[in-house]
DNA sequence: ATCGTATTTTGACATATATCAAGACGACAA
DNA sequence: TTGTCGTCTTGATATATGTCAAAATACGAT
C-alpha cells in the first residue's frame, strides 16, 4: 500500500528546514535565496494550540518544523473526522487554496514549530522558477494520492488491517526522518486513532491487544515496539492471513 | 455537507468544452486562444474503455467533455475502491503529477469525450497566465478539498447517510450542469455504488428501498427520482433523524 | 418478441464493530 | 506517598452491515 500521509523528505537546513525537508533539491543558490526570503519567521505552538479553524481565511501553507499536527473536519452534526497526522516536513493547508478559506482545521498534537510560507507570493516565484513551480503541484497531487489510500482504507480494510497500515505508515515517516523505523512514539491517543481510521477506540485498543498476543507489537501505552514488521505487512496486503 | 466529487462549471465552447468547462473565465481573448492551442484533439472512448491504467506514465490530464468515468484504486490483495465518478467538466488524472504514473485507472462509464491538456505544456503556459496558474491550483485544491468529505463520510457516517450524500451530491453536479436536479440517471451499478461508499451492493439496495418507502424517492433501477430534497439534506446533516 | 445474461431485490442468518460499563493504569499535583 | 483525572483495557451485549442464496427484474442480442 502508498503512504497514508503527507510529504516527508530529508533532513537539516539553513533558515528553516524548509529548504531540504519540503523543497526540491534542483533549485539554484540564488533560487533558494529567494524562496529563504520569502519564508515568514518560524512559529511555536503549544501542545492543543491552533494553528487555524475552518472558516479562517488563507494566506499562507504551512510547513511543520518540528512537533506535530493534526488536521480535522468537521460535520454540521458535531461528528469529525481526522484527516491526517503531521510530522516534520510535510505541508499544511492545501485544501484552503481551494475557496481561499480554511475547510478544516489544524491543532499542535505537541510543542511544534512551523514556517510560513505566503501563498501569493509563493505562487509569484513559482511562476519564475520552472522547478520550484513542478515540485508544488507534485505536493499537492501527493496529497491526492495519500487520500486515495486512506479512502481505500476507510472503504475496504477491516479494523485489524486499518491500524497495521497506520502504523506501517508511521514507522517509515519516521524512518525517512532518520528515526528508527521499529520504534513508535505515539503523539495520538487511541481515541484520535479511531477517528482517522473511521473506528472506535475500543476497537483500536483491542487491536493493539491482539497484535501484541500475536508477538507483532510491544505494547506500552503510546510507546509501541514493531518485532515483526514483515507480518504486520502481511496483514495489510493480506485480508485472511491471520485469522 | 460539501460536494463529494469533481470539479463543474458551466457549460456550452468552441473546441472543446474546456474553454468554460474547467477554466476560469478570466483570460483575456488572446490567452484562451493560446490555451486552446495547447489542448489536444477531442477523443471518444466507448463505455468500459479504459482512458488510462495504474502504472500508466503521465503526460497529460484530462477533461471530461461528455460522458462519465469512475476512477479505481487496486490493492495488491485484489480489493478496489472507486474513488470518483467524473462528469462532464471534471478533470481527471490530478493524482500522476505526483510521480509521473497513474496511481489510480479511469474508465469511461458510458460512451464519452474527453479532451487532452498535455501538463508538460500546460504548466509552461500557467507560468505566464498568473490567474491560470491561481486555477490549476485551485482545481487541485478542490479535489483535496472533496476527498476530505469522502473522508467523513467513509470515517464516520453509516450507509443511508452514505447514500442520501451521495444522491445529494450528483443532484447538484446535474444542476450544474443545467439538469434537472431531481431526476437521477444514474450510469453505475449498486456494486459501484457500494465500491464507492464502502458498502455491500445488497446494502445499497436496501438503502434504496428504504428511501422509495420512506417517501424519499422514486427509484426505478437506475433511474431515480427525489421526491423529497430536504427530508434527504436532513438525513445526511442530523443522524438520528430518520430511525 | 424471446432468450440469455447481468443486475437488482429480498430474506435468513453470520459477524465485525459499536455500545455500555467497570476496572486498571499512568501521569501529575499536592 | 496518596489522590485525582484522563486514558486505556477488557468484558458482556447490541446492532449495523456483511454473507449466502434465491427469486425478480431489466437489458442486450438474436
């Protein structure tokens, strides 16, 4: 299956880990000048902090520096729904372009910095850097395809193959962030789990429950040890493998 | 609830479709001619064509002229999920930017046209249209925006609201398109239905019988009448309404 | 028209996940 | 340490949707 979230790349960097964690490498020394002064100051948010609501007006994408978000929308009922899990170096925003309004909402899952990047004048260099303009449209069409996987997910997969393909997924964000691939620090809680993959957290809880049974997790609270990484893909690929 | 698919607008043009179809209206004489210079011929595909395949390499997007396409997604195990019905104006293969392959596969659901937008060429002109960049960006934009919605609806809705959503949906891509609202002729089968919504096709049918008891609709195989929009709005916003 | 095939409907029953409820655990403050 | 609060786990049970099967209906080809 194709990564169920968002844009990693790699790490390190001058102003901003803009540079090499969201942007292409193929941009010029005076390119990347350009697009380093363009990019608005880093930001803190707290842990529970905004970084905007639905209904905000757009200016900027976002791109996480460090920490973590969440994105949500929201149902006129009251019902939500995660919509993605955030890590250093992938985008945030890209829905509000759209109507220039924010449709859903963005909170810090942990202390996180995040780098502004004014979208008008984004688009402005865009159009006088032939690369820079490239590797946004491939942000936005990865976006496309990461939901296409979560829609599937959501659409076809029983709980048990929802939750090994979430944590599939983490574990090689984290590997592509340097991090060891085997060993998840979870900002989440299982009820935040639940709503991403469209099930109670009852269900998430059990299904940690059996994985760790079955010998494929270490499970300790939000701290979660894969030992069995190649079953865990299995499982997802596989429908009846376990049972 | 907002819009479940693609990308209308209004209709009637000179080469193609295109030129109100999925362009913004705010180019000058000279440029709409530039753009049309660059839009391939019209090509008709008979139903159950393909117009592209997973895998496929990427050269251009698509606009649907006439006609309907449902996109696919596949999963190593074999399981699929329609991720989109297209109609006429709605672009198609936003999602191959991203690594210059399809990621899903399109096939037309009806006899159908579609124009050809070599994106190569057409990025090269959106660099000198500021405001048809600002549209390609717009129209990726609202397709992430739409499968946001899928998202909750997959995530967290039950399956009349899953249908009565969808119902709602393509009624007012036919307004869109200057149809009668209420009138459904409806190009897939239950199984696509429930492809889509991540339902059984037996669920689906049941869902349409509840509906015609219920006073809702008139449902005559794939033909379908609303007989009672708002009653459908208010399934689809407050859950607990119907039961 | 008539046949043959695919689609749709409907019923009886199975099952995955939700719901409700209680207790256990962990983090943090006093 | 002890207590409190939120989170997590686990069990018993309910329910929505899935599965299997058969009949009804629609549709295309001859």
């Amino acid at each position: 299956m194709p990564p169920l979230t968002s844009t990693p790349l790699k790490a390190s960097c001058s102003t901003c880990n803009l540079r090499e964690l969201c942007l292409p490498a193929d941009l010029s020394g005076s390119e990347l000048e350009r697009l380093e002064d363009l990019i608005g100051s880093k930001r803190s948010y707290a842990s529970g902090e905004y970084l905007f609501r639905t209904g905000d007006s757009f200016q900027s994408l976002h791109a996480v520096h460090s920490g973590s978000f969440k994105t949500r929308v929201l149902h006129e009922d009251g019902r939500e729904q995660l919509t993605s899990f955030l890590m250093a170096g992938e985008m945030i925003g890209l829905d509000a372009i759209s109507a220039d309004l924010h449709t859903c909402e963005a909170v810090a899952m942990e202390p996180s910095e995040v780098c502004e990047l004014p979208f008008g004048q984004f688009e402005q260099l865009s159009r006088e850097i032939p690369s820079l303009q490239r590797h946004l449209h491939k942000i936005m069409s990865r976006k496309i395809v990461r939901d296409q996987s979560i829609m599937l997910l959501l659409g076809s997969m029983r709980a048990e193959e929802r939750l090994a393909a979430f944590l599939l997924n983490l574990s090689q964000r984290n590997a592509a962030l340097g991090m060891i691939s085997t060993e998840l620090r979870l900002k989440m809680s299982r009820l935040e789990i639940g709503s991403y993959l469209g099930l109670k957290l009852e269900t998430i809880s059990r299904a940690f429950s059996r994985f760790q049974e079955e010998g494929l997790l270490q499970v300790k609270a939000r701290y979660i040890e894969i030992l069995d990484l190649p079953r865990l893909r299995i499982l997802v690929e596989n429908p009846k493998a376990s049972c």
